[in-house]
C-alpha cells in the first residue's frame, strides 16, 4: 500500500533536543528531501526519489529551502525541523547540501546527489545511480562518513554552523582593518582585508582559492587563512580549539558562504567547534575524496 505524502507543518527542537535523533540503519522509514532552488532537473529527480520511496512505505517530506537572513534576530534558530526523521536527501550542488546541515544540525545523515551543481564535491552519486544507490540506502548498505563544523559567537549571539567556513571581511573597502588573533593564548595583530577560518571539508571551497592547502576530511584541525595581509601573514593549519578575532574596523561575517552578518569594531567573535558533527551517507570508501571531486 503507498503512502500519502505528508506535508504537515514542520516542528521546531532545541539544540539538546537534536541529540535525540539517531539514524535506524535497518529501519529508515521517513526521509526528508531538500531541493535546489528553481531547477527543473533537481524537482524533477525529487520527484523520481518520492516515488522510489513511496513504493517502499518510506514517508516523505519535501522540504522547501530558506533563508537564515530572513530570521529577525541573528540567534540561530534550529528548525524549521522534522519530528524523528531517520534521512536528509539532498538534491543539488554544494550549495544545498550545506544547507541540508543548517536544516538540521543534529546528527540526521545527510545523502547528497549531485544534480545542477558545478562539481558537487560534497555530494556522494550523480544523477544516473539514484535507483541504485537508494536501494542500498534502504538495506542498510552503506557507511557514515562525519565532518566536523565550526561555530561563531558573538556577544549573546550563535551562528549557524559551518561545515565549509567562515569568512571575516573589512565593510569599508576604502580602510584596511587590523585584525587581532587570539589562539591558546597567543596574539598575531596584522593588517589585512579579512580572515578565513576552515575545515577540512572547506579546504577544498574558498580556502583553496585563497592558495591554502587541501586538508583531509578526516584530518581534526582548522586552517587560518589571511586574506591579503600586509606583512605577508602565511597560512596556519592548527588543531581544533578556540579562536578569537576582532578588528578595529567593522567586519562582515559569513557563513558557508550564504549567511551574512554584521559584527562591530572593536568586539571579539569566538569561533569554535561545534558540538555534533555533520554526518554523510556514503556508499563507496573513497581514500583522496576531494582531489578526485576536483578532476585530478
């Protein structure tokens, strides 16, 4: 018998509440679908998934994408969200799986299909293996593959969550910011636009434009990037611990590149790790995952 689909209005949980839901590997029964915006190919195979999942009695719950700037303060809410969901499907490029993760800040795994993105190097299939790699899915075969994530505070305030980074940059481009750099107790001051901090699932995003290295995915550590410094600042790859930033001059943060925020001169932001790592469905070990995402 087929399942209706179930549109109900999607519930808010807290952080410690998204402690509470687990994937069922051998009983996956309500999934979650998140599309890229106005894409004809992503609605069309999100189509093709509900069905797939409809004939297996999978409950489904399209969820339409939003806007984190939209919310009226800048606490991050985590929700909209969905009441014992076992599975994100994400149907796109890099863009929507990474807020696939904003979605959902838990550890629901998210499995990512490459569909209208430019490289997809989150993304574990392309569109010709859906059929394929849903059924694996369904019978338990396949592994999680967990990210960790980073998270800015500033004053009474929480960020989103990156999974890629985030980027400190000047707002007045006629005036140079010093920026001040605290780790374990030590300060760098130095000139410079701006500052990118990363994991090693963003070393292959905005880091490596920026010349920085290619960390590995699994690596547990975090690299700070200068963005033109005036004494030639080089690259910093650390272990994960706190960082502290603040500058003379107002900056603007974003986050995973689609979140944007103000933060005034002469305030620290503290960037640290986030407690619950992002977690992907994978269905084939990979060992360099990002040079082959990258062509090499």
């Amino acid at each position: 018998m087929l399942l209706k689909l179930n549109y109900k209005i999607i519930m808010h949980l807290s952080l410690s509440d998204s402690y509470m839901i687990l994937l069922m590997t051998s009983n996956i029964r309500n999934v979650a679908i998140l599309t890229k915006n106005h894409t004809l190919v992503a609605t069309e195979s999100k189509e093709y998934i509900t069905k797939l999942l409809i004939e297996k009695n999978i409950e489904v719950y399209p969820i339409p994408s939003f806007e984190i700037s939209d919310f009226p303060t800048l606490q991050y809410k985590f929700g909209p969200t969905l009441e014992k969901i076992d599975l994100i499907i994400s149907i796109g490029g890099d863009g929507t799986t990474l807020r696939a993760f904003r979605f959902y800040p838990s550890n629901v795994p998210v499995f990512s299909i490459n569909v209208g993105g430019t490289r997809g190097i989150l993304s574990e299939i392309k569109i010709d293996a859906i059929a394929e790699s849903i059924n694996m899915i369904i019978e338990g075969n396949f592994f999680y593959d967990e990210r960790i994530r980073i998270q800015v505070s500033y004053l009474d305030k929480l960020f989103p969550p990156a999974l890629n980074d985030v980027l400190l940059f000047r707002s007045d481009l006629t005036r140079t910011p010093s920026i001040t750099i605290t780790y374990r107790g030590d300060k760098i001051i130095q000139r410079m636009d701006g500052l990118l901090i990363s994991t090693p699932t963003g070393s292959t995003g905005h880091s490596i434009s920026l010349g920085g290295p290619i960390v590995h995915e699994e690596s547990d550590c975090l690299t700070i990037n200068p963005i033109a410094p005036i004494n030639k600042l080089p690259q910093l790859v650390v272990p994960v611990d706190e960082i502290l930033v603040s500058s003379n001059y107002k900056l603007e943060l974003i986050v995973d590149g689609q979140d944007r925020f103000s933060i005034d001169p002469d305030q620290t932001i503290s960037v640290k790790r986030f407690p619950i790592n992002a977690r992907f469905i994978r269905l084939k070990k990979r060992g360099l995952r990002q040079i082959e995402k990258l062509g090499f």
